[in-house]
C-alpha cells in the first residue's frame, strides 16, 4: 500500500517544523550554492510576498496596482543585484524614479477606481513594505568585499529564526506578561527574551564558524534582529488587525502566508543593509 504524505494530517506544531526545515533547506542550500541561486529563491520570494500584500490590500477594499506594483518590486531587486554584482552601473538606480512614477499615470486612466490616491498610496507601500527590504538583502550579501557571502544572509536568517523559534516557544511554556496586548495579544515578554537568548546563542555560534565579518559584527546583526524583528512582527499583526485577518496566506503551512514568516526580515533588513555599508 502507497503512503501518500499529506502535511495537513498533522498538528499545526508539526506542520510549521516541517515547513521551516524544508524552506530553510531550499534557502541555506541555494544561498550556498551559488548568488544566482540566492537571486532566483529571494527574487521570488519577494514576487509572493508582494502579490500576499496587494491581495490582503484588495481585502479592504483597495485598489492598487498588483501587477506593476510587483513588477516594479522585482525590477528594484532585479537593479540593486546586477548594480551589487558590478554588471550593472549605479547610475541606472535613477530610472526607479520613472519607472515609479508611472503608478500616476496608470491610475489617472483608470476610470472605476473612486479614491485613486488611495490605490496609489498602497501601490507604494507594496514597493517600499516589501520589495525593497529584500531588495536591500543585495547590498548586505555583497558588503564585504564587493563579492556575494551567502555567510551573511544564512547567518541573519539563522538568526532571525532562532529567534523566532525562541520566543514561540518560550511564549508558549512560560508567557504570561503581555508584550503589546492591543496589537498581538498572544506575544509576551518571556516569549520575547527567550527569542532574544536563542538569537544571542546563534550569533555567538556564527562568529564561531563564519569569519567573513568579526563577532562584534555578528553581535550587532543579533540586536537589530532582536529589536526590529519583533517590531516587525508587531507591524504585521497591526496590518492583518486592520483588516480583520488572521493569517497574511495559507502558502506556508503552520505558518501562514509568506509574510507572516518574513515579516520580521522586512524591517530588520534596512538596518542590516545599513549597518554592514556603513561599519
């Protein structure tokens, strides 16, 4: 008899460690294969996450521009990745002002649409929510040395994750102090500070085995996860909370959609990105 394997058979604990560990598979085992490997998993990871927005966006209501919102999303990475690589010249970072600009353009034909504005507001922060966070992952994997260190981006999602994991399930055995009850009620303090020693732990281990930036490095990235990561949690939950919803997509079983795993990674990645150019 054929056993056919069906992750909805299993409990939700189960389906989110069997989801993480096969997503993080394909990520950490692209990202060290090659940085055309990184480029095509994140490049369609943003293209998801971004389509998941506008999606929860027409939920509400609104009406911005999907397909060319997403479209410009990947361009900027699409720019910001070749720029990074040096096949691609920084002067060309100009044409995303343009290119952007077209949003007005295209909405000022569409008839149907009574608060254009508002579709043009939420087009933008498709683009600048989601695209460009990841698109700015680019300049932290070639921040040392002008080369792709998949290190880097394996390490900030290393942890991130354990991140993640800590505070999930040190909220679960020992929450009780609400962290922000009025956004996310289920967060606590102790689920925060058990995230925050598994990240700490992680950073440590990765300075241990990933030379390619020093341990204070390491450390820094481990704060700003810390700190952003769980606003950006905060922030996401704000957004699925305006609009009534529970889960940002059922992309990701155990986990929601694809913006309910990354949402941590959408604010702590500008920081990232910003620390490693400038340090």
């Amino acid at each position: 008899m054929r056993y056919r394997f069906n992750i909805s058979n299993y409990s939700e604990l189960g389906q989110r460690i069997i989801t993480a560990l096969l997503g993080a598979a394909v990520i950490v085992l692209g990202c060290m294969y090659s940085e055309w490997a990184y480029f095509s998993i994140f490049g369609t990871i943003l293209v998801l996450s971004q389509l998941e927005f506008y999606k929860l966006c027409g939920l509400d209501g609104m009406l911005p521009l999907k397909s060319f919102g997403t479209f410009l999303g990947l361009m900027i990475f699409v720019m910001t990745f070749f720029v990074e690589m040096q096949h691609l010249d920084g002067k060309y970072y100009f044409l995303i002002f343009p290119m952007i600009s077209m949003i007005f353009f295209i909405k000022l034909y569409r008839k149907s649409d009574k608060k254009p504005f508002t579709g043009i507001a939420y087009t933008f922060l498709g683009i600048f929510y989601v695209a460009v966070p990841f698109s700015l992952l680019n300049l932290a994997a070639f921040s040392v040395g002008k080369t792709f260190h998949y290190e880097v981006i394996v390490g900030s999602l290393f942890i991130l994750w354990a991140s993640d994991s800590g505070a999930y399930f040190a909220g679960t055995k020992f929450g009780k102090t609400k962290l922000f009850e009025r956004v996310s009620p289920k967060k606590s303090w102790e689920g925060s500070l058990g995230g925050a020693a598994a990240a700490i732990l992680t950073a440590y281990l990765l300075s241990l085995n990933f030379g390619v930036i020093p341990q204070w490095k390491w450390f820094s990235i481990g704060g700003i996860i810390i700190i952003a990561g769980t606003y950006g949690d905060l922030i996401e939950s704000l957004f699925k909370r305006s609009i009534a919803i529970k889960d940002s997509g059922k992309g990701l079983p155990g986990h929601g959609g694809f913006m309910d795993r990354f949402d941590g990674l959408l604010v702590s990645a500008p920081f990232i990105a910003a620390f490693l150019k400038i340090f």
